[in-house]
C-alpha cells in the first residue's frame, strides 16, 4: 500500500481472442495455432511480460499451457523466446479462474 492506503497495482492484458471471445484451434481444439509468431510478436509479448508479476487463467487454458510451457524450459529444440517465456512462466504467480 502507499500513504494514501492504496494499492500500487497495475493491470495489463496480453490476450489471444476472436471475434465470437472463444479462443480455440480447428474442431474447437484448445490451441492457439491460428497464432503466427514473428519476431515482433515476440518482441511485444517480451515488452508486455517484463513487468508482470502474475498471469490471470481460465481452467482450460491453464490445463493447456501446464502442458506445454514447463517442457519448453530446457528444450533445446524451442526458441530463445520461447525458453525466456517458459522461465518467465515458471516464476510468475498464476491465478486459475474455474467453476469446477
């Protein structure tokens, strides 16, 4: 908290969305395919990411990610971005949204 008694929290999304808000692959498989990474994609994932400290999940997309990111961590097959993103994944805190 500051003098005033409030939070020093800010808020910034980094989102994937369609324009029906459903996020999903073909056959509604939960992927995000459709997602062409180029370096400045990349870049702007990094730039946004620095200074988060938390990562805000529904379920489904949590179930999807803890599958994917802890492998990327030391695959020497993934990208320089995509090993600093699973590093940045590990560390953060992760809040995961369900009504199950």
């Amino acid at each position: 908290m500051n003098d005033r008694g409030r939070l020093d929290e800010r808020f910034s999304r980094f989102l994937h969305t369609s324009l029906d808000g459903i996020v999903e692959g073909a056959n509604r498989a939960m992927d995000i395919g459709f997602v062409h990474y180029n370096v400045e994609l990349e870049q702007f994932a990094k730039q946004v990411t620095a200074n988060a400290d938390t990562i805000l999940w529904g379920r489904a997309t949590y179930e999807m990610m803890y599958q994917y990111w802890p492998n990327m961590l030391n695959n020497e097959e993934g990208s320089e971005h995509e090993r600093a993103h699973a590093a940045w994944i590990d560390a953060v805190k992760k809040i995961v949204c369900s009504r199950t």
